[in-house]
C-alpha cells in the first residue's frame, strides 16, 4: 500500500535569488519531461496558488508507483534539484502521498482502524 504521488512545494523565492529560481525552474522542468519520457514518472503537474496568507506558494504533483517513486527519489539529479532548490526558494517541502484508486485503499484501511464502541 506504497505512493502514488509526491508533492514538491515551496512558498516563494528568496527575495534577491528570483532569477536564479526562474532559471532552475526551466531546468526543473526539462528534467520531469525527460524524466516522463523515459517512464521514470508517470505524469507531474505544476500548480501555483493565488495569494491566500498561507506558506504554499506552489508546488509540483509528480505521480508514478510507489516503486518507481523510491527509485526516482533516490536519484543524485532529484536530490541535486533539491539541494538547489533550498538555496533560493523559501519552506521548501518534499511530502508524498496517494490519489486515485489508491485513496480509496487509504480510506479502507482507515474505516477498518476505527474501534467499535459497543452502546
């Protein structure tokens, strides 16, 4: 009962360092396209938020199976990415999680681990 997804999130750029994150996220981008291409991932999505008073600023949702997941997690270019990425956006978040079909398992498991109060 793996991952399905991953979500890399930060709130915003250093302030100073905004070039230096619009140059990696073209990058970042070409590496997740490359990386789809060579069925490494499944599919990624980018999203940015509107203003909301929060700490997520945007995030990418990078979806493959749990398996393959590890194995691209592992990578010295993932974690080269996010080594980089720490050094100019600001709360920078790696967080993984399910969607789909795997959901509904979540869900069942969690239904499954409620105690029965006897009335």
């Amino acid at each position: 009962m793996g991952t399905n997804t991953v979500l890399f999130g930060w709130s915003r750029s250093n302030p100073g360092r905004e070039h230096l994150s619009g140059q990696h996220f073209e990058e970042f981008v070409k590496y997740l396209n490359g990386r789809k291409e060579a069925k490494a991932i499944d599919d990624f999505e980018i999203v940015f938020l509107d203003a909301h008073g929060g700490d997520l600023g945007g995030f990418f949702l990078i979806k493959a199976e749990s398996a393959r997941l590890d194995t691209f997690l592992s990578t010295a270019e993932w974690i080269t990415h996010m080594t980089r990425a720490t050094m100019h956006l600001e709360n920078v978040g790696i967080i993984r999680g399910v969607t789909g079909v795997r959901v509904a398992e979540r869900m069942a498991l969690w239904s499954g681990l409620i105690p029965q109060i006897s009335e």
